[in-house]
C-alpha cells in the first residue's frame, strides 16, 4: 500500500499544501518517503466536529454492532500486516519478530475489548425498584448504567509503534466504550499510524459507520496536540509518552472552560527490592535477568526496572559481579529516534554526575547515531535518600542498584519513593516478615506489585494494572492496559421512573 | 454538650489563641455563641500529618471492622440528635422535623456504606490464574482488586447540614474506602459541624481507631480551604457547594506539583421539558408539583427545577395560570444564611433584567433579613438560545419558564443546556417518539435522568448517580450519592505472582 502522507478525516480535504515532515529510519540515519502533511487548528476541528456529529450514531450501536467493529479492525490490520511490520520496521529499528508480536498483541487486544463488549457486564447495571408505598416518602424506580463520555484524543507512544498507537490500548478502550477517536499520530512512525488508521477507516467502512467515528492527525509539533486537547468538543484525553509531555496536555486539559479528564501513563522507575536470601539464591541468573528486563527493547518500556535496591551482604558482590560480566555481552541497539537518545544520554551524563553516583558498566554513548549499549550505575542508600533527583527516569538501557545498610534504610528508600507503574520483591518464603512490610510501602506507591519477578511484560488481561500514582499517571484510578482501561471512557447515568421501552436493554426487567 | 468551638485534631493543641467567628441565626439574625477558633495553616498540617500517618492502620482494618465503625458513627449521632437538631435548627432556620428526616438520611446513609463493605463486593476482585505453558511466553498469576487513595479532605454543604456535611455521604464514602478524613467544617453551622466531628470522634475512640482517622478543622475564610487541598500529604477532594467555589478548589489542586483529584458537585439547573399532552393531562397537580419542587427547602437543593421548558399550544395558559394561584400560598421562609440570600437576590435582580425575560410571579426581595418567597419568571426559546445567562444557575426558590414554538426549537434548547445533575421529561405513552428524541439529547447533558417526576429527591441507594457533565460537577465519571460515591476514593492494584499467605483475603482462592 502506497502511503499518501495525508489526515484520515471525515471530510475529504484534499490534499494539503502548506509544512511538511518526514519520519527517519533510526539505525541508518535516512530519512523516509513521503513527506507527511503538518496538521492545524483547521484539520483538528474538522475532526473533532465530525467525531462529536458521529458520537450519537455510534454509542447507539447495539454492543455486537460495536464489537464486530473491533474485530473488523483486526481484519484490516492483518491484512496489511505485511506494509505495516515492513514500515514499522523502517521507523523505529525496532526487530521484526519483536514488532510482529506486537502486531499480535494489538490484535489480541481489540479481540479481548470485542468479548468484553459483546458480553456487557462492563456496564454494571444496577437495578433499584420502586416502593411506591414507603414512608414517609415512595422511592422511584432507578436504575444505573454505564454511557460513553463523548469524542477521545489518543496520544501514542513511540515505543509501542502498533500496541500503544493508533489501533493501540486506548483507541480500542476508548471505540469499546462507545466513543469516537481522535488519533494524534506519533511523528516518529507517521507511516505505521496512517497504515494502522487506513485499517480503522476501512473497517468502519465495512461496518457501515459514520466517517467522524475515527480521524488521525499527523503533525510532527506540540501545537497539534495543544489545540486538540484545547478543542471544546473533546471529551477525555488518552496519553503514553514522557512525563513533560503528559503534564503539558493535563494541565491544558485543567484549565479548559470545562475542564476534561486526562489520562497520562507517563512511566516510571519500576524499583525492584531483593531481599538477602533471594538474592543468595538467584544467583547469576537473577542478575541476568535483571540485566534482561532492563535492556529489553533497549530499554524503551515504562517498565523497565530503573532501581534495583540491594542489602550490602555477601552475595551482593557476587551478584554484581554476574551482572558486570553479561552486561556487555548485549549488543549496542539503535533507539527509537534521535531525540531519545538524546534525552537519555543527557539523563545519563547528569545521573553519572551526582554526588556518590558511580558508573560500573556500560558507557554514555557519544556518537552521533541511535545506537546505545545498556549501563549500570552503583550508589548507597545514604545518597538515594537525600538525593531525590536518583529516583527519576532515565528513559534508556540504564539502571542504578542502591546498596542499602540495613532492612530500615531500605524500607526508608521504599517510603521515600514517588509513584510508580509497578514495584517489584524478590523474597524467599522464610522472608515473608520482611516482605509484607516492605509490599505495605509499596502498596502506596504502585498500580502493579510483583514478587520474584522483573517488572517488564504487561499481559493485556481483566486483572492487569497499567496506572499508578502520579508521577507515574495523572490519574491513578485507572489503568490504560487490560479490560479495566474502559472506565477512563465510562460515566454512570442513572434513569429514573422509566418506562420500559425507554429503557436500554441491559435495564430492563 | 457544650460546644467549645475547638478543631477536632489527633494531637491536643490546648484552646486556640488567635482569630474567631460566629454562626448566626438566620432568622433571627442573632450571633450564637460560643466563638468558634480560625484554623490556620498550622492546623492543617497536624490534620493532614496525623491522616497519613494512620492511613496505614486504618486502610489493613477487616471490612468488618470498617463496617462497625461506620455503624458506631450512627450510634453516636443518635446519643447527640437532640443536640444536633436544635443547634442545627439555630444555625439554618430550616425545620425541625426537615433536619430529623436529614438525620436520619444521614445514619441510613452510613448504614448502607456499612453494609456495603461488610459485603466486600465493592472491592470487584479479579483473578487471571498462570499460564507456566503458553508460548511464546508464559502468563503470571494477575489479581486485581481496590485499594484507597489516601487521606480525604471533606468541604460540607451549606444546604444540607447533617447529610451533605461532617457525617455526611462523602465521609461516609471516603472512611468506607478506607481513608482517613479531614473536614473543612462549614462556616455557616460550625456548631452542627463540632457536634458531627465529636461524634465520629467518640465512634473511633469507642473502636480503637487511632485518631488521625479523622480531623475536623474550623474556619470562616478561603485560606484554610485552600491550605488544606494543597497540602502535600491530601490525596483527593470531595466538595458540595457553589460553581466558583468547587472551580476554585479544582484548580488548586490541578496545579500541585501532585495533581490530586477534586470531586466537586457544584449544583445545576435541572432542566424539565414539558411534552404537550402531559402538560394538558397534568393540569393544576403538575403545576402544583412543579412549584412545590422549586420552592422545596427554599429553592435550596442542587436538583431544583430551575428551567421548565414547554411548547406554546392551548394548555399551556391555564397551566401557567395555576402555577400563578399556587405559588403566592407559600410562605416566605428564611435562606440558610444572609450570603446566599443576597447571592439569590443579586442573581434573580440580573436575570428579571435580561431581555426578554419577564418576572411572572413573587417578587426580589429587598428586606435585610434572609427571607425570601418564590419566585417565577418567563422568557422564549427564541431568547433562551441566544443568551446563555439565562440557564445559568440561580440557586434559590425561582425557576424559568421557557415557551417553545416548536418542538424543534424545544431540541435545540436541550442541545445548548450545559452539564446538569439532572434533567427531567414529563410525556404520555402517545409521546413516545419525541421523548425518545428529548432523551438522546439530554442523555449527554446530565447524570440523572427523570420520567415523569421532578427532580428535588435524591434517593440513596446503589442506582443512585448524583453527578454530571461540567460544571454540575468536575467529574462526570463519579456520583457523590449512592454506593457507588465510594469508588471516587479506590484506585486498582494489581498483585502479579504473590504467594497466598501475601493476598489480601477478597483474592486468595
């Protein structure tokens, strides 16, 4: 499929003259054809009138209309799944394989949304009758549902070119829901969100629904974005990006006439505690999946563990030392795009300089490509606590392991920490004393708590967390992974003394 | 017992030196005694200290035992009912057999949050058991249930002392969660509020609760309020009262450096549509209902009928007419106190002076005192739809009467209304077709939907929303009546890999 480099609008406009931007292969530096058209304030309204014109028509769907939507989206997608797999390839350096799992897992999830949809006990209904005879006053008859907000902005990631994009998590949450979509497509893979936006219209075409249920924007600024956010007839936000960012579009959305709800998964440091016999007994291998979890995708997850806190014992020296050997047997990778690992060798250089900040393993890297190695950093507890600037996120292959003096200082780290997406205790069963204390501090801090295991890997599932307290989102009732992600699109309607035919199906008797 | 116009705090700060203030009768206009102290900053801090710090005892109590304390609330509140009607009664001129009815809303409120955690339900667990054999990756055991936010800061009603104040249904909700509370007292019946706060006071001594558990700060002024919502260690906002207040609150919090959420019910204008063969089959009983909604407590409820909308066909005179012979047969009655009188008067002043808006009935009080009669005015749709002013609200005893030309014109009133807490139709079974027009539209306005009934009665049970688009609140996602209010202070955690013996009991097998 040849890419035209144009917005997916209800209204055909043409083609667009006016400023243009190109995406950039990361690992040889070329930039790539076409040129992709910079939206404005003009084509954001153009959008967001369509998908508000549209809203009615589309949450009137019955929910099998809504679902079998989902699952022609899927259809769409495979069927472009050669184009997008290439052109995803082309724009993020990111493997094949690695990228065709995506694939994967965003089909598998529009299919887990389509279930949850078709199935309806999302809704909730509750059901209270009248009693026209209580005193000293009747109760009415009500009854409680669930209705979609109105027309969402999506904000991609650019780590997750197809899952965290535009046929990604929140759109698919936000369609389940009842609500059109506005996409902001990510610059730095225009390509793969116009293929992934072509599979959207063209399986609303062949669902027979109205154009304004979908648009995708491209535009490579932050003013696109702004004006979106801004735009009067934009119900609820949906972001996965950089904690700035995130903060940007919230604070936009709050100061709004009618402010609007923003829903910003902006990452997190994700700190894992061993605990001395787990880490005696983990050996080399825990170090190495420890060095795992923190190089994949060349450390481009929000949950990547940026903390390893560790009590000084004599396994730890043993335990780094497994960790300094299979370190630099990872090959360098090429990141997502030049401003990111710009931003992470800058996040880098400033960590490394901080006081009682070491670097053990690895390098900043100083050439000029998209091409990093992961590195670990060594510092004490002591620091850590009167240094809150170690805690923030290093968005790379990097992570510091802080070596605490006693079980107190580490609980003293746990307590001292912002919010996070997960939090992560590695413990043996004769540690569990230590273990609960150390989960009731925890327990405040994370969406997801995870025992003996490393915090990347988000399973798309009813039961998964992907949210946290700020600074990890800026809503921490709600997660943006798994079935749950929903409600962020969800309000409650209660209707009262109804008769029957006004009623929709899943309230009536 | 007799008042000491103290703040309610965890630590014993002795008599407050410093700034004071009075309640003040209403209807007598007299200045009750005793003075009541100005929190200051100072207090806040030992309020929103001591709530973190027995978050952690309070949120790993047994539901169970939560449910008991909320159950010895009602139990202490009953032990002072003869003290809280008759301090209540001097505080807000509003009848003694009203108060004893808000009472006992108010315990059965509490009762209903008891039973509701006793049942655990709320807590909507979620187990995804582990799949050690999937390909090409394995699945962890996944276990989602709720957690509280944190501690709670509490901003009572004026217009419901006891049900929508201290012990009302957003401490009653936020204590159900599982978080503690800190009170702004309201400055208009500080005593009602000392009486309250001392009783859940006495409930948690009598439980063995620690008492950070609970704080209740005095004050007359923005300033405490406003330290309050800022202070670090508040995790979310739960406020009852005016569009500028709830807005103003909001904003504070939206700009911390932690952004916490702020659920303010700010009041709207509960639009009633009138379809034309209900209002001829009504007659004089609707009229008659209709003013005895709006002038219920003194036009003083969140859900009176502000606007009545009605199409301009033969019935409509004589239904205007007995509106005319009824409304005059009320009797003038005292506002809560001398601000909200002259809010009503200076806001009924600027609505009578609007073009096109005509005062039909009851008059703008010009007396010192605060006792105002109903008032009823009429304006077109023509009118209507170009000067937003009109549907603004007035909060008090008045309502508009808007004449449509058609029933088109009708929609297109229903279409320009902002958020609403509620929004009512009356209609014949032959009107079916309109009022399911009628509803699509009003379906994006409000969180209530009312057939055949006006709006004044918010019933509290789990069908309940009391809620609504902005700015009838600042989170349509939420209702601040009802089971379902507890959900504003839970957010989801997700355990990933715990052993049973580190399950909280709702997610062990």
């Amino acid at each position: 499929m040849t890419l035209n480099g144009q917005h997916i609008l209800a209204e055909a406009t043409g083609n667009h003259p006016g400023a243009h931007f190109y995406a950039v292969n990361p690992v040889t530096a070329e930039r790539l054809q076409p040129a992709f058209v910079e939206g404005t304030a003009v084509q954001v309204d153009i959008a967001a009138r369509s998908a508000e014109h549209d809203f009615s028509a589309y949450r009137q769907l019955s929910l099998p209309q809504r679902a079998d939507f989902l699952v022609a989206i899927t259809t769409q997608l495979r069927k472009l799944e050669a184009d997008l797999l290439e052109r995803a390839g082309l724009e993020t350096g990111l493997p094949r394989a690695r990228l065709a799992g995506e694939l994967t897992r965003t089909v598998n999830q529009l299919l887990m949304f389509a279930d949850f949809v078709r199935e309806g006990a999302f809704l909730q209904p509750q059901i209270v009758p009248a009693l026209p005879e209580r005193q000293p006053l009747p109760r009415s008859d009500l009854r409680l549902t669930q209705v979609p907000l109105g027309p969402v902005a999506v904000f991609g990631a650019s780590n997750f070119p197809l899952a965290f994009s535009v046929a990604g998590g929140d759109t698919a949450a936000a369609l389940a829901a009842g609500c059109p979509v506005v996409v902001k497509a990510h610059p730095a893979h225009p390509g793969t969100c116009e293929l992934a936006g072509r599979a959207i219209r063209a399986a609303g075409d062949a669902c027979g629904l109205p154009r304004g249920v979908f648009s995708l924007l491209q535009g490579s600024g932050k003013q696109l974005g702004a004006a979106l956010v801004e735009h009067p007839l934009i119900s609820a936000v949906a972001f996965t990006g950089s904690q700035a960012g995130g903060r940007a579009l919230f604070n936009l959305a709050a100061a709004r006439p009618e402010p609007i709800p923003v829903f910003a998964e902006m990452g997190s440091v994700n700190p894992v505690f061993l605990l001395p016999r787990a880490l005696a007994d983990g050996g080399a291998e825990l170090a190495r999946k420890y060095v795992d979890s923190v190089a994949l995708g060349v450390g481009q997850f929000c949950t990547n563990p940026g903390l390893l806190f560790v009590l000084n014992d004599p396994a730890l020296e043993s335990f780094i030392h497994a960790v300094e050997e299979y370190l630099p047997q990872l090959p360098a990778a090429a990141m997502l795009h030049r401003g990111i690992k710009q931003n992470y060798c800058t996040a880098l250089d400033k960590l490394v300089a901080r006081s009682g900040v070491e670097l053990r393993c690895g390098e900043i890297p100083e050439s000029d490509d998209c091409f990093v190695s992961p590195a670990l950093l060594r510092t004490t507890a002591e620091q850590f606590l009167v240094d809150s600037k170690i805690a923030e996120e290093v968005f790379g292959p990097a992570s510091v392991i802080v070596v605490c003096q006693s079980f107190l200082q580490m609980q003293q780290c746990a307590a001292a920490l912002a919010g996070q997406l997960t939090a992560a205790v590695h413990a043996m069963a004769a540690e569990e004393e230590m273990c609960r204390e150390l989960l009731t501090l925890l327990e405040r801090k994370a969406g997801r708590l995870v025992m003996n295991d490393f915090p990347t890997g988000v399973e798309v599932c009813h039961a998964m967390v992907h949210g946290g307290p700020y600074p990890a989102t800026t809503d921490s009732r709600t997660t943006s992974v798994g079935s749950e992600a929903i409600r962020r699109f969800l309000r409650p309607l209660c209707r009262q003394n109804f008769p029957t035919s006004l009623l929709p199906e899943e309230l009536q008797d």
